[in-house]
C-alpha cells in the first residue's frame, strides 16, 4: 500500500490526514493530530475500506472532542492570550482553545500536543484571583508550549519574552511553598 493523503471537514476545519503503511504494526492504526494534520500509519495489509472506517472515527472523535470543549472556551480568556501572543511572541503562536476549568488540583495550566484535543489550553479556575500578571504568566507558559512542548533551555529562553516572569514565578513558588505544595509540579 503507497502513502496518500486525504482531507477531513472537523465543524468547517479542513483537517489534513496523511496514511502511511507501518511494518511494525500488525493489528491496529495509530494517529498523532498536531497543527491540523493527523499522521495516521496503518498495518500494510489494510484496504481501503478498513482505512476509511478508520479514519471516519479518527473524524468522529476529534468532532466530538472539540465540539465538548469549544462550549467552555472562555472569550476574555482567549482575547488576553491573543494579546499575550502579539505582545511578547509576534503573533507567532497557535493554539485551538483556551478555558478555565475546575478539575485541576495540582497543576495551574496544561496545553495539549497531540492528539484530538491537539493545541487546547486549560486553566485552573483556582487562579482566577491571582495577581494579572499572574495570570498572564502561566498564559504565556502554556502558549509557550505550542512551540516547545517541554522545558528546554530554549523553551525558558523564549518564555523570558513575557516580562514578568520571574516575578510571577516568584509569586506562584510563595504560594505553593505557603500551602505546602510543590510549585515545580504546578506548570505543565
């Protein structure tokens, strides 16, 4: 089987999927989905019925998927991170969806590589009242992740954009050192 490409519509989203036949796998497909393009490989033997099944669930998930969080994507939220990325990374950022959510106990953000959830953004509902630039901070840190999905040197380089970092970081180390927690487990 040779590799081809072919496009999904996900809520008017054309979405690019590229098949590539893997030796190494013998019973199931596995995909990756980042930056609107899901890389699906197959076991070689599979025709194209079966990789067409396949890839109307992978359509059928990543719909569901973003269909639940495109409800709880928060506007105020979404235009400060625009304005965080305009400001300190030049516009050069891209991310599907930003949102509060009320179901992080340790952690203050996560930012998705990957995967039918590929570029959301979640923000602990706990921080709401933290100082703005705060807030921004941990904005910048998970948009931050979009370009580096880890904490390389050079993801910190880059970070070191938003110019109160140090002080945010100073500022969220008090508040987990106060309360007994581990400040280096509360940014993902």
């Amino acid at each position: 089987m040779p590799t081809f490409e072919t496009v999904i519509d996900v809520s008017g989203e054309q979405i690019t999927i590229q098949v590539s036949p893997d030796g190494r796998l013998k019973k199931t497909a596995r995909w990756k989905l980042h930056e609107g393009v899901v890389k699906l490989r197959v076991p070689p033997h599979l025709v194209k019925k079966d990789i067409d099944l396949i890839i109307e669930r992978i359509q059928t998930k990543i719909t569901r998927k973003r269909r639940r969080v495109d409800n709880y994507t928060d506007e105020t939220l979404s235009r400060r991170a625009n304005e965080i990325n305009a400001l300190y990374f030049g516009g050069e950022l891209a991310w599907r969806s930003i949102r509060w959510v009320d179901n992080m106990a340790h952690r203050l953000g996560s930012c998705t590589n990957g995967g039918p959830s590929d570029g959301d953004i979640r923000l602990s509902s706990r921080i709401k009242n933290y100082p703005d630039y705060v807030v921004d901070y941990v904005i910048a840190h998970e948009l931050c992740h979009r370009k580096y999905p880890n904490h390389s040197a050079a993801y910190w380089d880059y970070l070191a954009r938003y110019p109160h970092t140090e002080k945010a970081k100073g500022f969220i180390e008090g508040v987990f050192f106060a309360s007994g927690g581990d400040p280096n487990a509360a940014l993902d």
